[in-house]
C-alpha cells in the first residue's frame, strides 16, 4: 500500500487502500507468508535478513513469481505489527514508501 496525499492527517488509522482490499481481507496463503517470514527469520542469526522471494518460493514452490508482491505485503504487515523491519541499503525504511527490492529482518 502506497501512502496518499489524502491520508495525510489520518495515515496511522488506514488499514485498506480501498474497499476491494477491505473486502478481501486476508486469505490463506496471506497468513502462510507471514509464517514463512517468520520461520526463515527464525532460522537465522540475529540481524540476518532474508527478502520476500525467500518467504514467497517456500510457499510457492514452483509458482513463487506470482506471490512477490503478496510476500511483501505480508512483510509490511508483519512491520505494521512491530515483529520484523524492511531494510533498504542496510538501512531501516518506511514500509509504505519502499520500492524496489527489499529485506525483511527480526526487530
């Protein structure tokens, strides 16, 4: 979800970036993501990262591509909820403003 100019004065109360989003809620594979973030964070040193393709492909197995942007939403969430961060460069960003390639770290 991208911030808005609109949601300006009311960014931390925004949940859903529309009524479509609302309506979808989250499914499945959603929760299955966040698990798998969590797992492979886990797994690994403290301060070690891992990137949502990581999450998306041990979900996936062979159709990973299509869960990307679902593995990143799901590493926005699992921010949004103070458990993990999303790094850029090695440095700490905004979740709402990262493009490109992200990692996912354990707070």
């Amino acid at each position: 979800m991208q911030w808005r100019k609109k949601w300006e004065r009311s960014w931390d109360e925004v949940r859903h970036c529309s009524t479509a989003c609302r309506r979808r809620g989250l499914k499945p594979v959603d929760q299955a993501l966040q698990s798998a973030i969590e797992e492979l964070l886990s797994e690994l040193p403290r301060g070690s990262s891992i990137g949502p393709d990581d999450a998306a492909q041990l979900v996936g197995g062979a159709d990973w591509e299509t869960l990307t942007e679902p593995a990143r939403a799901a590493a926005r969430r699992l921010t949004a909820a103070g458990r993990t961060e999303i790094m850029q460069g090695g440095r700490v960003v905004d979740p709402s403003t990262a493009k490109g390639p992200i990692l996912i770290r354990l707070t």
